[in-house]
C-alpha cells in the first residue's frame, strides 16, 4: 500500500474538486469545503450554494473519473448526495481510499523514494 501525506491527500482532492464545481476562488473553497481524511474513506462536505442539482452531480462524476484516471484508481467516489433544500443545494461525498494516510509531520524519507540519489 502507497503512504501518502495526509496534506497532499487533501490539496490533491481540493484541486480536482475545485475544476470540475464552479471554479471557485481559493478563499471561497477553504471556507465552503471541508475534506476529513482517514485511512479507509475521505469524506467531501460542499456548503456552497448551487442552483442546479441535477449539473452539480455531473460535475461530481466527471470529479470521480478524473479522481480515479490521476490516483489510478486509489481514489474514487463511493457515495455522493446532493440536498437541494431551503438551505441550498449541499454535497456529501465518501470517497474509498486505499492509500496508508501519514500525518503532515513525516518526512520524505520516510517513503522510500528520494529525490536525491
């Protein structure tokens, strides 16, 4: 199994979520879109606001496709669920995850490969 820091894990779902949803500002995803990650699944939460319920899931599938083209196919969407409500229009995804998550503090070295020889 691939060890993968926690950090890159989340700026690499947040980077591909952020093309395909309404490209929103950096500033705007942060405060919108919380990633939690654990070794077994990543959960999405989406509070942003969006008009169209049927568009949003569009975009979260053709998020899977890529997610799972890029992660070769360590990463995907198992579950997603659009609420349109009095509230808006809100995401919850659960995406499978079979890499070995390590905290943010560990070290390059750490993961066998480096990039000096």
């Amino acid at each position: 199994m691939k060890k993968v820091r926690k950090q890159d894990l989340e700026e690499l779902i947040l980077h591909y979520y952020q093309m395909f949803i309404e490209c929103a500002p950096d500033y705007e995803l942060e405060e919108t879109v919380t990633v939690d990650i654990n070794s077994i699944y990543i959960t999405v939460m989406d509070y942003r606001d969006f008009n169209d319920g049927e568009t949003k899931m569009k975009a979260i599938n053709d998020f899977d496709k890529k997610l799972k083209k890029v992660t070769f196919g360590n990463l995907y969407v198992a579950y997603m669920e659009v609420k349109n409500d009095d509230t808006g229009c809100r995401t919850l995804m659960h995406i499978a995850n079979a890499y070995e998550v390590e905290e943010d503090n560990e070290s390059y070295h750490d993961y066998g490969d480096s990039w000096e020889e």
